[in-house]
C-alpha cells in the first residue's frame, strides 16, 4: 500500500509542475492566468509566444512519461506477492493517473491547472503507443477541419479508452479503468470549451480574437 502512495505523491508532484505558468513568467514577466483563456497550458501559453507554448507542450509531455516511468521503475525494484502483471498495471496506472491530476489540480496554483492532454499523452505514450498514434491523427483531422483545438482534444480524449481496448485487451482492468478516468476527467476540464462550442463562441484556430 505504501509504495502505491509513494507512486501516487511522486507522479502528483511532477504532474503539478506548471511549466507554462513558469515559462512565461520568467521570460514575459507575465502571469499566464491572466492572458486569454486563463489556461496554463500550451494553447494558451502559445498565444504568448509559440516557441513558448511548443517547450509548455513538450514539458508538460515529459512530466506525464516520467511520473511512469518512475512507477515503472518501482516496479522493476520491488518484489510483488500478486501476479506480476497485475503489479504493473496497478503500479504505472496509478502513475499515470496522479500524473494528470496533478497537472489539472497543481498545488502550487491552489489547484488551478491546465486540462491535462499533453501530460496524458506523455503518461501513456509508453502504455499504449498506437492509440495515442491514433489519438494523434484523430486530434489533427478534427482540428484540421474544425479549426478547434478544444473540439480535436475532446473528440481524442474520447476515444483513447476504445483505441487502447481495440489495441491492447491484453492489460488489467485496472488499467483500463485507470485510462477511463483519465479521459473524463479531461473532457470534464473542457466543460467551458463545450459550453462555447454549443454556443458557437469559441475561438477558432488562426482566427482573430476581438
């Protein structure tokens, strides 16, 4: 049980990290909360600078790949009295997991974060490489014919968990169900961006804000 917490308290930790917040506040001594949308991540962050949001957007990958990682590492360190498959699932599904609520629900912002796609991608990268290829295409054809960003990020949060079903039935249900949470709770972090798409007020990719 211990070592779940630990997992849990180390991915949460890394997840928080708000690189988009810190990245232009170090270099456009600005807070990012403040600017358009509000959001800390890189859409936001990149309409600030875009070189900015490309590193918010790589970071905030890399934080997600590294919470499991570390769970993975646990893992691979620690002798296990279930079966091992069981271990590992559980293990870097709770990784993955903390890492994207600590990404929405940073700490250090009084649990005010970003919705959490970049660092779910970097989270199951390494799980579930073809439904996030698939995500990917997904998100661009939606974005590519929408002209919306949050559209293309729900429409592939939706649909993660039947791709990684599709490609990978072989994990634990906890897993799976880990991977669930996951996707609603970013779907949920987009409630305004929903609200704005039903009523035909949000912004469009490229398109100039009044």
């Amino acid at each position: 049980m211990l070592t779940y917490v630990m997992v849990a308290v180390v991915a949460y930790l890394l997840g928080s990290i708000p690189f988009g917040y810190v990245l232009v506040k170090v270099f456009h001594g600005q807070d990012v909360r403040e600017t358009f949308s509000g959001n800390i991540g890189a859409t936001n962050v990149g309409r600030t600078s875009p070189l900015l949001g490309f590193a918010t957007l790589l970071l905030d990958g890399v934080k997600g790949f590294l919470a499991v990682t570390f769970g993975r590492e646990i893992y691979i360190r620690l002798p296990w009295d279930s079966t091992p498959e069981q271990a590992w699932g559980s293990l870097v599904a709770t990784a993955a997991l903390f890492a994207v609520l600590g990404h929405v629900f940073p700490v250090w912002l009084k649990f005010k974060g970003g919705k959490g796609v970049a660092t779910a991608v970097g989270a199951f990268v390494a799980l579930a490489p073809k439904a996030i290829v698939l995500v990917l295409v997904v998100f661009v054809v939606v974005v590519a014919v929408s002209r919306y960003v949050s559209l293309g990020s729900i429409v592939g949060a939706a649909l993660f968990p039947v791709f990684v079903y599709v490609f990978n039935r072989e994990y634990p249900v906890a897993m799976l169900l880990v991977i669930g949470a996951a996707s609603l709770i970013i779907i949920l972090k987009h409630h305004e961006n929903i609200r704005r798409l039903l009523a035909g007020t949000e912004n469009r990719l490229g398109a100039k804000r009044a």
